[in-house]
C-alpha cells in the first residue's frame, strides 16, 4: 500500500510539472500539441503505473475508508487475477451509469484516473452526488494484458523495465471483440455479474488510440464515438449522444482538452456497439491520446504527458456523473455531434 501511495504521488507531481511547465499564455493548442510524444526519444518506464495487486490493496483500503463504497469481485481473469467491480448504489431508482477501463491492458491512464475518481467519491468535494446517481465502476478489466503475463511474446515491445503492457488477455485474444459470443472469463464475468445484474443507463468505455491524431490540424487529448450499430434503438443512441454532449464540454473548453470524433466501425463484438444493442444502454467510446506499451512506437505516449490524461479521465467521469445527478444531461445539446470533425492520423512531422 506504501508503494502505491508513492506512485499515486509520482503521478500527481507529474501531472503538476507538466502544468506549470506550460506557459500561462500558451495557448490551447500548443498545451496539448507540445505534450511530450515518445518518437523514440525517451525511456518509457513503466513502473510509475499502479501495478494489479497495487490497485486491489488500494481498492479495499478505499472500501474500508468509504461508507458508500462496496467492493465486489465479478469473476477471474485467465491467469486467476480477481476481477473487480466498485459500486455506489444509494437507491435503486436512480439512474446509473458504468465506467469500464482497461478492456485493452496497455492502456491504463483510463485506470489510474478511475482510481483517482474513487478517492474524490470519497470525500467533501463529491458530498450528496451520490445520493442522486448510483455508479458503478469496472477498473483494469484485462489485468493480465495489463501486467503483460501473458502466453506470447513481448519482446518487441517498446517500454524497458520488468513491465509490459498488452491490448490482448493471456491467450491473446481481444476482449472489446468478445460481446458477442463472450468466450473469454473477463468478458463473461462482465456480462454475466455487472450488465446482467444491473438496471444500467449509460456506460463509458475508456481506451487510449495512438498518440498522433488531429482535428483540424492540431494533435488531440482524445477522440469520443456514440454506437454506431445500425440496429441501437433510437432513444439509447440519443442518450449516448447526449453523454457524449456532456463529456465535450467538460475536455473541450480545457487547455489541455482537444477531442475529434473517433472513427469507429459498426460490429457488435465491439462494447460501444453490442453493449447498446443487447442491453438498451447508452455508451460511450473515449480513447485518450497514447498507450502506455505498444510494439508500435508511434502508438505510445511519453509518460510526462500522464497528468493531463489522468486528469481527463477525472473530469469525464466526474462531469458525467454529475450531469446525471442533477438531471441536466437531459436537456444536454447534442448538436455539437454535425460538426465535430473525425480526427485524422498525422501522418509525418
Ligand atoms: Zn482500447
């Protein structure tokens, strides 16, 4: 628990160096174009990241710590690993919305910023939202890809150190493609112990993409997507658009906020699409700027820019919830959807 303490401070005062090395009149787009890239330049260390058995010690010290909060573990991971869901469920006539993160392993800011979510959930700052939305929280999803104990090779992976990090599970397979036939234990606990069990409204699936996309010529902090499907019901799909109306606002107006339309496709396997369609829940796809690991260079992020994407997936949850809270995410404009732009891959420097 002492180790993760310490990592949570690392990543903290990352965070805070990259801030105030920004000039305070930098403007919006340089604060998030200017974010370290790693281009091959730098070491990427991973052991800043909060590790699987970091995360269930903090988890169940925050359980302790929390009135509110209860713990539960929804299933096994291939290679054994407890796989966790955190609940806030103050009335079951709320409405209530699911955070997923780290469907992908190597992608785990989304986790270090739910984790850093829960700490607010238990403090002043967050008092009595909770009584108006329940919320319930599945981190790390994939923690053998995310702890890289897995059955292939990652040798040609590019961060250095005792940890890798991939998208696929332990017997390499893609579980943000796995909603369909729900093979794999990780899918299957989801769907059987959280998407089953719950009366669920809206649902963020949190990812990062590669760290070299743009929107209208400037690099992004991350790209967002409703379901695409053709056969989601019109109402959920209004409510994803809305969730999405929600999110915007909250990154967007950021100095180190600049988000493009992800260009998603339309299969069901995929959590966006086949989540919306079975369950009638609205999503939401986030993909945050950089992976964490990769074999592709071009794929990951320099960890100096770590602070403001954790603080992204802060603000997302936290913006989201509250706007479900206080009923406003009703009468959220959707219209910002016809022109937002698709963000495009940056092809050379
Ligand atoms: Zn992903």
């Amino acid at each position: 628990m002492e180790a993760l303490k310490k990592c949570a401070l690392t990543l903290s005062l990352a965070g805070a160096l990259v801030f105030s090395a920004v000039p305070m009149n930098s403007t919006v787009v340089e604060a998030v174009g200017n974010g370290p890239g790693f281009g091959g330049n730098e070491t990427i260390n991973t052991s800043i990241l909060t590790t699987y058995s970091e995360m269930a010690d903090y988890l169940q010290k925050q359980e302790a710590k929390q009135q509110n909060m209860e713990l539960e573990v929804i299933g096994e991971s291939v290679k054994g690993r407890d796989l966790y869901l955190v609940k806030y469920m103050t009335n079951p006539e709320n409405p209530t919305i699911l955070f997923l993160t780290q469907q992908h392993g190597n992608e785990q800011l989304t986790t270090e910023g739910a984790l850093e979510f829960i700490k607010h959930l238990g403090t002043g700052k967050m008092k009595g939202v909770t009584d108006n939305v329940n919320i319930l929280i599945v981190p790390m999803l994939n923690p053998d890809g995310a702890m890289g104990d897995v059955d292939f090779s990652l040798d040609d992976y590019v961060a250095s150190g005792d940890r890798n990090l991939t998208r696929l599970n332990a017997v390499g397979v893609d579980l943000n493609r796995d909603h369909v036939t729900k093979i794999q234990p990780e899918t299957k606990a989801l769907h059987t112990n959280v998407m089953s069990k719950y009366d669920i409204d809206y649902m963020i699936d949190l990812h990062h993409q590669g760290a070299n996309s743009e929107r209208d010529g400037e690099l992004v902090s991350g790209s967002i997507l409703y379901p695409t499907s053709p056969n989601v019901d019109e109402d959920v799909l209004e409510g994803s658009k809305k969730l999405g109306s929600i999110v915007f606002d909250a990154i967007d107006s950021k100095g180190w906020g600049h988000l493009g339309k992800y260009n998603g496709g339309n299969a069901e396997t995929i959590s966006r699409n086949g989540i919306a369609v079975e369950y009638g829940i609205s999503t939401l796809l986030f993909e945050m700027r950089g992976m964490s690991d990769h074999y592709y260079e071009s794929y990951v992020l320099g960890q100096k820019s770590n602070g403001y994407l954790i603080k992204q997936t802060v603000t997302t949850l936290e913006s989201t919830v509250r706007a479900i809270a206080d009923g406003s995410i009703d009468t959220a404009d959707t219209s910002f959807w016809d022109t937002l732009a698709f963000q495009q891959t940056r092809t050379s420097e």
